[in-house]
C-alpha cells in the first residue's frame, strides 16, 4: 500500500508571531504541544490561533502552503497580516473572535466553506472542492 493514499488524521495549526507571521502545518499529536516546541526556539510569544482536525492533515496543510506561496518567508512560515489569515480561517469554516486568545478550534468533518473569491481561484478551492 502506497503511504501517499494513507489517511493521516490530525490537525493543521495556525502559530502567530507578533510581527505579522503565521506557521501553518501539522501534527498528529496535540498542536498544543506543537505550540510549546515552536515557542522554544522563538524570543517571541507565540499564540496558537486555530487548529482544524481534518482527516488529512498533511494535505490540507501542503495545499494551504501552495494557495500561500506569494506570502512565503521561510519553510512554513507566512506573513499574513491579521485579517488576511481571518480570511483564510473564515474560508476554512472557523470563527476566531479577534483579540481572543487561544482560540484553537474544529471544523465539522465534511464540512465544504464557502471560499474568499482569492482561495477560490486556487489549489484550495480545487481540494475543498472535492
């Protein structure tokens, strides 16, 4: 059996910097965890600000990154400012009061977002389209 069929469930996590980055990936584990691991090699409080539980975590992360390339600065990390990755959140079906710490949520599984019209156009569109 081939690895890339296997479904990988998880969750992919949004980690913000305070200078205006993102880190979108994920974990099989608890992104709470992953939050601390991060932190301990950043000067900089980090906030978890959402995790999706998604039955295929490391997809749905790889095709947030490619739909996010032109906001690339390194591996997976993006600048987004605040509302931007409200859009991306939004367009993924999670609500994040804004100001709110911690605010690490699910989505329900099936669940198809209406997408912003700039994610729609692109690889996320196509996957959530499925």
């Amino acid at each position: 059996m081939q690895t890339s069929t296997l479904a990988h469930r998880g969750f992919v996590f949004f980690i913000t910097h305070p200078q205006g980055f993102v880190r979108i990936g994920h974990t099989e584990g608890d992104p709470r965890i992953r939050l601390c691991e991060t932190q301990c090699h950043c000067p900089y409080q980090l906030e978890l600000k959402a995790a999706i539980k998604h039955r295929n975590s490391p997809e749905l992360a790889r095709v947030l990154q490619q739909s996010l390339t032109d906001k690339c600065e390194h591996g997976e990390w993006f600048r987004l400012s605040d509302s931007e990755l409200e859009q991306v959140l939004a367009g993924l079906g999670v609500v994040t009061p804004s100001g709110r710490e911690n605010s690490a949520s699910e989505t329900t599984p099936g669940f198809r977002p209406e997408l912003p019209p700039p994610l729609k156009q692109g690889f996320l569109g196509t996957y959530l389209a499925r």
